[in-house]
C-alpha cells in the first residue's frame, strides 16, 4: 500500500500521533479495518464512524472547509444518533466529490500539527479484528468528547 496521507516521524504519525506498529504506517494501519469490514456487516454498518473518526484525526488532507463539514456532520450525527442510511444521504448531501475537499497542496507541503487523542487507529488495529466493533464505538464516543 503506497503511503501517502501519512507521514510517520520517530515511528509516530504527525498528525494523529499513532505509533508504527508490526512495521505499519498510520495509514496503512487503518487499511486493516477497511479489510476486516468486508467480512463483517455489522462493523461494516458502522463504515462512517471509522472513516470519519480517521479523517478527522488527519486534517491535513482536506480544506479548512471541508474539515469543518467532516466534524459538524459527525457531531450532528452522534448527538442526533442518526441511522447509517441517513448518514450516507447526508454525507452525499455535504461531501459530494473528494477531489473538491481534499488539500490542493502536494502532500509534502501540507502543514501537519501533531494532536493528542486518546484513541487513534492504533488502538483499533491492536485490539484486532474480533474487537473491532467494540473499539470503534469507543472511538466514537472519545472522539465525540474531545471536539468541542
Ligand atoms: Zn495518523
């Protein structure tokens, strides 16, 4: 997997502060729960949750803009508790093509703070597939509790 969302420092992510585990990149850390979700519906139903728990872990990659928008719709999402179909619509609604909301910068000149978390990718990769699912709602709600 080419890594280019990520940028590992000292064996820890930039951004995210992930650390490199079983010779893994942050970003090729979250490929295993992409890969785990296939086999899986139930964790598959909550294919939002990873995805934006992730992007908005990794701002650097989008507009200013369209972070925003990742964070208001996942707030409004969790505090709502909207159905995942509902989520999709919605996020087809805000989000409509990734060409539009990712950074125009070349990814070696993209700004990266480093901020702390208490759960990153990291967390979901180590506790493995059969934890997934219990994990991820965990990352959830931490992530809810640390956006303002
Ligand atoms: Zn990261």
């Amino acid at each position: 997997m080419v890594d280019n969302r990520t940028v590992m420092e000292s064996g820890r992510c930039t951004e995210c502060g992930a650390k490199e585990t079983d010779g893994f990149s942050c970003y090729e850390l979250f490929g295993f729960p992409l890969v785990w979700e296939h086999n899986d519906p139930e964790l598959y139903a909550l294919h939002f949750w990873l995805v934006s728990c992730y992007m908005i872990q990794h701002p650097s990659n989008f507009t200013e803009e369209a972070y925003a928008q990742l964070v208001r719709l996942f707030i409004e999402a969790y505090d709502h508790g909207w159905e995942t179909s509902y989520i999709q619509k919605k996020n087809r609604e805000s989000v409509i093509n990734v060409e539009k909301i990712a950074n125009p910068l070349p990814n070696k000149e993209r700004r990266r703070m480093y901020k702390f978390w208490s759960m990153t990718i990291e967390d979901i990769y180590l506790g493995g597939e059969e934890k997934a699912i219990t994990n991820l709602m965990k990352w959830r709600e931490q992530m809810r509790s640390e956006l303002k």
